[in-house]
C-alpha cells in the first residue's frame, strides 16, 4: 500500500500457509479414546493368519531390524522399501515369514504354496495363484531375503524336510538378527491376527511399519523432515496416499503443525501420530 504522505510504498508480508491443508477427518482426531475396529477379511483368509499367529506364540509385538525399515545412508534402499516395489504378495509373504520364525536360526517348515496364498490374501486361490506365490518365494531366495534348505538338526522336530531360513538382506543374506542384538521396529501383532496385513494396501502396509520406526519412542506423534524421508526411500506419493488410508482406517492421526524458526520464512509439517492397535 502506499503513504499518501511520503509516498512510499510498503508491503504488508504473509506468512505462508497451504492452500489446500490436508486434514484427518473429525473421527480420526477423537480415535484415541475409541477401540479401532477390526478389518473385514475373508474368513479363511483370517484363520488361517491366527493360526500362524499361534504357532508364533507371539503375545503382543513383531520386531522388524532398523535397518530393515530405515537405510544408514541416503540412496540406498532399504529391505522394507525394495519389498514394496517388488509387490504386495513378496511383502505380506515375508513380513508373515518374520512374525512365525522367531527364534535363531529364524527358520520355519516349507509351507505348502496353498497355504502361503491363503497368508497373503488369496482366498480360493487358483492356479496362478499359487504360481504366483512359488515366484514370491524364488524372488525372495533371489534377492537374499531367505534360503531354502532342509532341516539337519536330528534332535528337532522336522528333522530331513524342507525348511524356509530368513535372512538380512541389509546385510547381503547374513543370518537373520536376533532379538536383543541392536535397535528394533516394534509392530503389534493385531496386524496379523486382525487381519491388517490383508486389509491394508501395501503402500499403507509400509507406511505403518515406516512410521511405527519413525514414532516410536514419541507418544504424541512427530514429524518426518526430508533428510529422514529419504532414508526409508519412498516417494512423496506413498508418503500422502499411503497415510491417508492409514487414517481412514483409524490407525493413526495426522496434524499440520506450523513452525516459526527465527530468520526464516513460517513452515508448515504434517505430524504423525500412530494410535494403539488391541483392545
């Protein structure tokens, strides 16, 4: 505007706000408080995933490997993220792997690819069905997620039959680590027995177990800045699209939340919150 007096011109600055701020619907925001509502999955399908489930003798939480979510360094796709571009049936089929096997030497017997396809989602399946989880399992021994091998230990039940071995393909097939042996990624283990890893898209599948690394140890939430991003190598794409399923699931709740640094220009950043999967 101008000083009619002096006839200067000044130029009033606004802070920039988005255009368009995404926002979690009204019932994501008071989800804390309300019981998240299991998924509708095929029954068969969700049998079968409790079964494993039990077999586990899991009570409460799957850990995942940091660098199995998050890579050291800046360019190098980490396991979580290749699994995500290799397909939904790879990805459910592994992270199904990790929850069963879970004691050294993290191994677990063959299973039948019938049973597999039921793991993954494939109520009924067909023939290329199966076929397509035979390939999961060959691209997963290709890329060094796992070896096929048979069980030589006599004093073990299994003794001479085919058995699956994960491994840390962060770690060009080194033996898959133990609990205890460096920092984790806790998921609870509703994602299976409630059918989550079904239900989800693979793009949210990542993104909850991403953030579940991102969150943990912040109970109200954080954010992810781009140095951070880049190190789960996943594009901004899935990052949007990926969350807001994860919010109309009511598995998490997001907020923008505005930062004034001094000298600089306002920002704004999305918060992530993860809200408790179980009763």
């Amino acid at each position: 505007m101008e000083d009619e007096t002096s006839g200067h011109i000044y130029v009033r600055l606004v802070p920039h706000v988005p255009l368009h701020p995404w926002t979690p619907r009204a019932p994501a925001e008071s989800a804390g408080n309300v019981p998240i509502s299991p998924p509708s999955v095929d029954p068969d399908v969700l049998n079968h995933l409790n079964r494993a489930v039990d077999r586990s003798k899991r009570r409460s939480t799957v850990q995942l490997p940091l660098s199995f979510v998050r890579a050291s360094k800046v360019g190098t796709a980490p396991p979580l993220a290749k699994l995500l571009r290799a397909g939904g049936v790879r990805l459910r089929l592994f992270l199904t792997f990790v929850m069963i096997a879970t004691r050294a030497p993290h191994a677990l017997p063959a299973p039948s690819a019938q049973l597999m396809a039921l793991w993954v989602g494939l109520a009924d399946p067909t023939a290329q069905d199966l076929r397509r989880v035979r390939d999961a399992v060959r691209w997963l021994e290709r890329n060094g997620f796992l070896k096929r091998s048979t069980q030589s230990d006599a004093s073990k039940p299994g003794f001479g039959r085919p058995q699956i071995v994960l491994l840390d393909p962060a770690l060009a097939g080194a033996k898959w680590p133990g609990s205890g042996r460096g920092r984790y990624v806790t998921v609870p283990i509703r994602l299976w027995s409630d059918g989550w890893t079904i239900a989800l898209s693979p793009r949210a599948l990542t993104m909850y177990v991403v953030l579940s690394e991102l969150t943990g140890g912040h109970p109200n939430g954080t954010y992810a800045d781009g140095g951070r991003k880049r190190q789960y190598d996943l594009s901004d794409d899935t990052w949007t699209r990926g969350a807001r399923e994860l919010v109309a699931a009511g598995l998490i709740v997001t907020s923008w939340e505005r930062e004034d640094p001094d000298f600089y220009e306002p920002t704004w950043r999305m918060r992530y919150r993860l809200l408790p999967v179980g009763d």
